[in-house]
C-alpha cells in the first residue's frame, strides 16, 4: 500500500483478522446470562460449556422435567417458551436457602434465553418458573449429576 503510513497498513491488516477471530468467537445466542451468589454447589458461569441443554417451557410444564448431566462443570440452558403466555426459568441448588442461582427473566411467548450454570459432581439442582403460581402448576424439574 504505497503512500500509507506503515502504522495505518499494520493496523489495516488486522482488521480482516479481527473480524474474523470475532466471528469464530462461538456465540450461543444467549439473550441473558445469570447472576451468581457464590459457593461452591454450582455457580452463573462465564466459563466454556460442556453441553447445551435444550429446555422447552409452555402452560404449565418443562420438558424435558428431569435432567442429568454426564459430569460436572458448565452447562448452558437453552430455554425456549412454546406457550402463548410469558414464563421465566430459574435454576438453584435443592433446598433454596440462597445460595447459587441463576435467572433467565421473563422469556416472551415464542423467543428463547440461554443462561449459563456450573453444577457440581453430587448435587441436585431445582429448575423452574418463578412466575408466582406457575411452579406450583407444574413447572418445576431437577438437575442432576
């Protein structure tokens, strides 16, 4: 590129690179990732992802309601709302009592969020719907390793 300044040319060189090291960056087209409280029984995570677990909600059960995971480490959520109403999707260690948790938020009918969660070698873990009402209706299931 004669004329240009040396500088500018390296600079423009690494664009293309850029670009292209962004688009093999590995988007898990997460519309929402989760809070974390801390501990050690699972935990929100930034972390790379074993597997993707694809979870469907609708009026007023998740499916699949039980789900086990071949080992420990983090896993993303893939939440997808199939009903015709709003719903959300929570996940914390059994028994509550804060702890680690993560929330997806309100999930419009027909759109999906994706949140990420570290789950550890023995425990159980509660997903569900904390719209008030919609958990006790049936959409509830547990996590395990």
């Amino acid at each position: 590129m004669p004329g240009v300044n040396p500088d500018v040319r390296g600079l423009l060189l690494l664009v293309p690179a850029v670009l292209l090291l962004a688009a093999c960056g590995g988007s898990s087209n997460s519309s929402s990732s989760g809070n974390s409280s801390g501990g050690n029984q699972g935990s929100a995570s930034g972390g790379a992802v074993a597997q993707t677990i694809q979870i469907s909600e609708k009026e007023y059960s998740l499916t699949p309601s039980t789900v086990t995971v071949p080992k420990p480490g983090t896993y993303a959520f893939k939440v997808t709302n199939n009903g015709t109403i709003t719903h959300a999707f929570h996940i914390e260690a059994s028994g509550g009592g804060g702890g680690n948790e993560v929330d997806a938020g309100d999930i419009s009918p027909g759109s999906s969020k994706t949140v990420k969660f570290t789950l550890s070698a023995g425990h159980r873990y509660e997903m569900y719907c904390p719209i008030d009402g919609h958990k006790a209706e049936g959409m509830a299931g547990t996590i395990s390793g």
